[in-house]
C-alpha cells in the first residue's frame, strides 16, 4: 500500500509541474517581471507613435491601469501599454482570463478607440517629421479632405485611397511637389466663387483629373462658368461631373472638345 502511495504522490508532482503556473482569474496581481509575458500571434502591429504619447503620459502621471492576459500570459489587451511600462521600469498591474484568445483580442480592439487620420498626422508632427508639418500647413490652408491633401502632395492620383492612408499611418508619407499642390488647391478654389459644393470629394478628383487633361484650358473654363451662373450641379460621382463640365466648357464652342477619355 505504501508503494502505491508514494507512485501515487509523484504522479500528481509530475502533473502539477507540467501544468502553467496559473494564478486566480480576474484576480488584479502586480510584478516586475516582464519576461513571463509574451504578444499573442495575430494581434495587430505595435504603433511607435501611441507608445510614445503613452510614454509622456506615464512620466508624467502613472495612473491605475491593467492589462489582460490569458493562462499563458499571451497579452490580450494593453500591449502599447506593456511596452511603456516595461520600458519605463514601473510595476506591472495584469488580470488573468482564462480561454481568451484572438477572437477576444479583436472584439476588444474593435471597442477600443482607433486612432484617425488627425490623431497620426498630429503624432508625427509632434516627432518634428518635415513631411507631415508640410502636409498640415496645407491642410489647413485649404482645408480640404486627408485623401484629397494626400493625392495633390503625393501625386498619386491613380493610388487607392486605403495604400495612401496605410503610407500615411506608416510613417512613409512624403511630399513630391509642393508648389504643384498649391497651383492645383488654388484653381479649385477659384472655381468655389461659382459652385459652393467645390470642396466634395467627388467634385475635386473631377477638377484634378481635369486639369491633367490636356485638352482642358483652366482660363477658357472659368469664363464659361462666368456666362453660365449656377451652372454647375451636384452630382453623384466624378465621372457625373466631368460629363457636366464638358458641357458647360463646350458651350458655344465650335469645335467640341472630349474631356471624358
């Protein structure tokens, strides 16, 4: 009996040591041992400039805040967070959710705020990035929509909107030519004097493909909507207005002019 007893104990060792050090759910525990934590596979990509204003706010003023965990000590959530709180040497406050996996990290992801385009653009402004403090001078200057900002300073016009903004929130954003931009911005805004939806998206990727156009004269253009007031309309998309403003510029004219291909 004896015998059995003692291959019973260490059966049961051998059980508990292969088993995850696991300490009480949604229990709060504090360490300083960083090493015990690790990114779940899949979680979305760090962001360097939310770590950086996390870092500022954490020297400032290290306010309660926990991150989840599951049995594994796979982050769940607060990964930014981890990283400035290991940086910065300060205790580490966690809570344990057993089963929780991908699936919940995107559920949290998806509740939590995401940052826009204004919150980057002001991210790397604040890292002193000559390219982005260009861009926001423009913008706010002309006040016109990121992806319109981002099609005259970058010259990509035929580039989806989603590559532009991914470049954009990566740090890659650089400006081809100034001066250029400005010329464009400056022709739509004079053409504002005689459309008062000048500033729709659809409308300014018309006018900027329109004067890429060599068959279009700006000049001969706005004295056409000089003779036709209220002229133009609102329309459903681009390709609507460039038909609409090849009729508005082909007005009294003898030798008609293709502006659509």
């Amino acid at each position: 009996m004896e015998k059995n007893k003692n291959k019973s104990n260490k059966t049961n060792m051998k059980t508990t040591n292969t088993e995850p050090m696991v300490k009480y759910s949604n229990h709060v525990h504090t360490t300083t041992d960083y090493y015990l934590f690790k990114s779940i596979d899949g979680n979305r990509n760090k962001n360097l400039l939310h770590i950086n204003r996390l870092k500022k706010s954490m020297q400032s003023n290290y306010l309660f805040t926990v991150i989840i965990v599951n049995e594994y000590y796979e982050i769940i959530d607060g990964q930014h967070r981890f990283e400035v709180i290991k940086e910065l040497n300060l205790p580490l406050r966690y809570i344990i959710c057993e089963g929780y996996g991908l699936d919940e990290v995107h559920l949290l992801n998806a509740n939590s705020k995401t940052w826009n385009s204004d919150d980057y653009l002001e991210g790397y402004c604040n890292l002193g990035n000559k390219d982005y403090l260009i861009y926001k001078e423009f913008k706010q200057r002309y006040n016109f929509g990121h992806t319109e900002c981002l099609t005259f300073l970058s010259g990509k016009a035929s580039q989806q909107k989603t590559d532009k903004l991914k470049e954009f929130y990566e740090g890659k954003f650089k400006v081809v030519n100034y001066l250029e931009a400005c010329n464009f911005a400056d022709k739509i805004e004079i053409i504002g004097q005689y459309y008062a939806g000048y500033k729709r998206r659809s409308f300014i990727f018309a006018i900027y493909s329109l004067l890429n156009n060599k068959n279009f004269e700006f000049t001969e253009f706005i004295q056409k909507l000089k003779i036709q007031q209220g002229a133009i309309v609102d329309c459903v998309n681009s390709t609507q207005y460039v038909a609409l403003i090849e009729e508005i510029y082909n007005y009294k004219r003898r030798d008609k002019v293709n502006l659509r291909y």
